[in-house]
C-alpha cells in the first residue's frame, strides 16, 4: 500500500556508508578487489587527504571478515628456499646430448649398415614387445627442422637440470623419464600410432625441473600460489610448446612431463640434489649413454 506523503517521514537521515579501511590509495585498491571478488558491494574514494574503503553498514562485518581473512594470508612470511651451488660441468651432459642426437641423425640419414633406422627404431605401438624402441624413438627426427628445435631446447632444458643434479644425474635421469613416457605410450596407444623424436625427453626435463622447484616450494611457508608456481609455470609451457598441428605427438609430451615431474618431486624429497660425487655423475652419465647404444644394437640386430 502506498503511503501518503503526509505520513513520510521527510526528516529521516540518509544512512550513510561504514569506513572498513582508510590508507593510501593501493591498499584501498587492493582491498576493493578482494571484496569485488566476493560480491560485497564498496566503494572507494578519497577523503581528507587519505583513501577510504566503505561499504553499507549491513556489509560491514562482512568485509571486515575478508579484508582480516586476505590479510592475514598476505602476511605470512615466506620462508627463504635452500640455495643449492650449481654443480660444475652442465655443459658436458648437452654436448653428449647434442652428439648422440647428431650422429644418429647421420646414421640414419645414410642408412648405415643398410638399415632402415626409422622404421626400426620408431616408437611403433604395433611393435608388441620391442622395448628398445622406447629409447631409439628418442634419438630420430624427421627434418632438420625437428632435430634443431630439439637439439636447442633440449639442451637449455638439460643444462638447467645439470646445474642443479648434476650432467650425469640428470641426463640419466630426463632419459628415464622420457624413455618410460615411451613406453607406456607403446602400450596405451593405437596399435597404428607412430612417433619419433626427442621432444619427450625435452618435455621429461621440463618436467624434471618443475617437480624439483615444485616439492622444493612445499616445504616453505608461502601462500598456496607461490608454493604452487613452479607446476604451474611448468603445465603452461607443456600447453603452450607441447600442442600443435596433428602431427605433434601431445600424449607423448605430456606423458614426458608427468614422469619428469615425479622423478623431480622425488629427488627433492630425497635430497638427491646434496650428492656432489664425481663417480655418481660418471657412473649415470656413462649408463645412459650406453643404454642407447644397446638399444640401437638391439633394433639393429
């Protein structure tokens, strides 16, 4: 029903809006989205010299509630990551990278030995039991193109991960990812899918280094984004470098980003990074290289 205007109460005083933050004008900002992202209805705006947040009286405890809650997590104090000394000698892993890469590229190029090194050494889904296959695809390309893409992030990747476990750890290490990757893609894959090409064990390294910053970033007091950043940065280069035309390989590169980034999370967990023995770099670094030797001789055979 409507009131007559005799009845209006025309000396009521309009209900102004509660301060819940004055400071300087970022703050205020800063604030306004957090209650902007829970609906809360604010407004900002300067008033004797400084910024004021407000809000209507009904909301108060409200915002109260979330600005206490936001500044809290704001404020804790994060903790000061490990510092690890690089090791010496990251370069080494790449060129050994680089020449495997290389020569098997010559090799098969020439067909060495009369052999069809890429049908003999592709990852083949329909191969059955041809194990070695998960090892020799890591090693062919297509083009020139191909090769050099991975010869050059591949060996950033490499470098990065030798600096922090050491060349023979961690190209044994982003081989065993990559060549793991391989192998259960022979085994969940259609039997008519074919694939070659190192850019698994480039994404195992990316992945490698993911997982050693990620359970690294775990055990200090952080807010959950920063603890969180080193997988997340890591999945966006996965989607961002990882996807492409129908001809790139994606269920191989993400496959080699998930076994990377177990391994890594392991040996951070382990604290496999402290071991600084030349031995364990010979002994590893020397076992992978060997170990694409046997595979090859093995789909020579």
């Amino acid at each position: 029903m409507t009131l007559p205007s005799s009845d209006i109460d025309r000396n009521a005083e309009p209900v102004l809006p509660a301060v819940v933050f004055r400071g300087s004008k970022l703050l205020c900002r800063e604030f306004s989205l957090v209650l902007e992202a829970r609906g809360i209805e604010h407004e900002v705006r300067e008033s004797g010299g400084y910024w004021v947040l407000t809000v209507p009286p009904s909301l108060v405890h409200r915002a109260y509630d979330e600005i206490n809650r936001y500044s809290a997590e704001r404020n804790v104090p994060r903790g000061a990551p490990t510092l690890i000394e690089p090791f010496p000698g990251a370069a080494i892993g790449a060129v050994g990278y680089a020449l495997i890469l290389l020569v098997t590229a010559y090799c098969a190029g020439i067909g060495l030995f009369g052999a069809d090194w890429l049908s003999l050494g592709a990852l083949d889904a329909g191969a059955g039991r041809e194990w070695w296959r998960a090892l020799t695809a890591l090693t062919l390309h297509l083009d020139q193109e191909h090769l050099m893409g991975n010869l050059l992030f591949g060996a950033v990747a490499g470098i990065a991960a030798g600096r922090l476990l050491g060349p023979g750890v961690a190209w044994a290490s982003i081989l065993g990812a990559g060549a793991l990757a391989n192998y259960v893609e022979i085994l969940i894959a259609p039997a008519t899918h074919r694939a070659v090409g190192a850019s698994t064990a480039v994404f195992a390294a990316l992945g490698l280094l993911a997982g050693l910053a990620w359970r690294q970033r775990l055990t200090l007091r952080e807010r959950r984004w920063y603890r969180w950043a080193p997988l997340i940065a890591g999945i966006c280069l996965l989607t961002l470098l990882g996807a492409g035309n129908a001809h790139v390989d994606v269920l191989g590169h993400a496959l080699g980003f998930l076994f990377g980034v177990g391994v890594g999370w392991i040996y951070a967990r382990a604290e496999i990074p402290r071991n600084r023995g030349k031995r364990l770099q010979i002994v590893t670094g020397a076992g992978a290289a060997l170990l694409v030797g046997a595979a090859w001789l093995l789909a020579l055979r």
